[in-house]
C-alpha cells in the first residue's frame, strides 16, 4: 500500500537541494515520488541528480515517475498574435 505521494518540481540540476529536500521528506519504499518538469539543466549539477535518483532506487527500491511538464508559449503565442 503506498504510503505518500510525493511531488517535486523543477529540480534543474540542484542536486544539494534536493538532497536536503529529500532528508527532510525521507521517503521510504512505501512511497511515490513524482517529479514535475526538468530534473536536469540550468543547475550545476545534473550529474549529480541523476547519480542521487539511480542510489535512492537501489537502497529503497523507491518508486518514482517523471512527468514532463514544460510549457515554454508565450501568451501571446498562445492568442494567436
């Protein structure tokens, strides 16, 4: 049974960010963990969260999904202008 549904978005590439986030979250196996736009880019370390999602998957077998979420329009685009 899943215990919490988690969301994170726009991590861009801050992986002590997201460490502290995560520390103060601590997900266990129980629960989803879903993430929201881009994990990687703009950030300095993007190596460094795909590094921290490939270690939390191994030591908890932690679910987590990745949901692309950009919309980069302009409103004016988007009115037809």
């Amino acid at each position: 049974m899943v215990q919490r549904h988690i969301i994170i978005g726009d991590v861009h590439g801050m992986s002590e960010e997201l460490a502290l986030l995560m520390s103060d979250v601590r997900p266990t196996s129980k629960d989803i963990v879903v993430f929201v736009g881009d994990l990687v880019d703009k950030g300095p370390d993007s190596a460094g969260v795909v590094r921290w999602l490939e270690k939390w998957q191994r030591m908890l077998a932690l679910t987590w999904l990745l949901l692309k979420a950009t919309m980069k329009k302009n409103i004016g685009d988007s009115a037809g202008t």
